[in-house]
C-alpha cells in the first residue's frame, strides 16, 4: 500500500513542538479529513495542545506502508509516526 506522508508540527501547552508524521492511504486528498485524523491522535494525549491546521500539517511524499502501518490504517483509517515531544 502506498501512503501519503503528512509532516505535523503542533505546539504543546507547555511550550514545546510536537514532531509527528501523519500517514494516510495514498488515495485519501481530503485534508480536513487528514486533519481530523491528527486531531483525534492529539487527543489521545494526556496534555493540550494547539490547533492543527494547513499551518501545521503539510503534505510531504508518498512511500510504501510497512505491514503495520496497514494494520493500523485499515483500522482505523490512518497511522502517526512520533518523531519529537509526543510524549
């Protein structure tokens, strides 16, 4: 499966940056769905964070999913990959 990569950045209250990638079946445009995706992972956090917008999540390429990250999507639609102050 191919996925499109979604580059996030999101300021947490206490002022750090959230880094986390937002992967989605390559097939999948519609950003406010993207978006919503995200805000849904961010709210799985024990702390509040900034709103997530275009501002804060842009397209970035397209790869081949890992088994995982299929299981994952065809779960529940999409997959997050943490990259810094996620937790």
């Amino acid at each position: 499966m191919k996925v499109s990569v979604w580059d996030t950045y999101v300021q947490r209250e206490d002022g750090n940056i959230m880094h986390f990638d937002i992967l989605v079946p390559s097939s999948l445009s519609k950003e406010e769905t993207i978006f919503n995706y995200g805000k849904t992972y961010l709210e799985s956090k024990p702390f509040k964070t900034g709103k997530l917008t275009a501002s804060e999540c842009k397209f970035c390429h397209i790869e081949q999913a890992t088994d995982s990250m299929i299981k994952a999507i065809e779960k529940v639609g999409f997959y997050i990959i943490e990259m810094e102050h996620c937790n």
